[in-house]
C-alpha cells in the first residue's frame, strides 16, 4: 500500500515536472523529450495505479509517435 502511493507520487510529480519543462524551454528537442518523458511518466502513473492496459497502452502511443 504505501509503495503504491509512493510510486503514484514520484510519477505524478514526475509528469507534472516534465510538462513544466516543455513550456519552459526554448530548444525544440529539449521540449520534445520532456514530452516524452511526462507521457511515459503518465504511463508509469498507470502501471503504479494497477491499471496494466492504460499504462502499456499509453507507453505503447507514446513509443510510436517519437518513432
């Protein structure tokens, strides 16, 4: 229970973290990897939330677009 909240906090923050940057920076790259980041840390969020489909699914998205 308690590693559940903690791994649902450190992805949260994580996601909310990376999507800060994205608007915060001003290199093109930069921004496009802190969006992945956040939406791979928002499928993390998923898996720690013990929804296994959304969370692959959400990885799964996030690695075909950037490919």
């Amino acid at each position: 229970m308690y590693a559940q909240a903690f791994f649902v906090a450190v992805f949260g923050l994580a996601a909310i973290g990376f999507g800060v940057v994205v608007f915060r920076t001003s290199s093109m790259m930069r921004s496009a990897l802190a969006l992945l980041f956040s939406m791979t840390a928002v499928g993390c969020l998923f898996l720690a939330m013990q929804t296994e489909f959304l969370g692959v699914l959400q990885i799964m998205i996030d690695r075909k677009s950037v490919v």
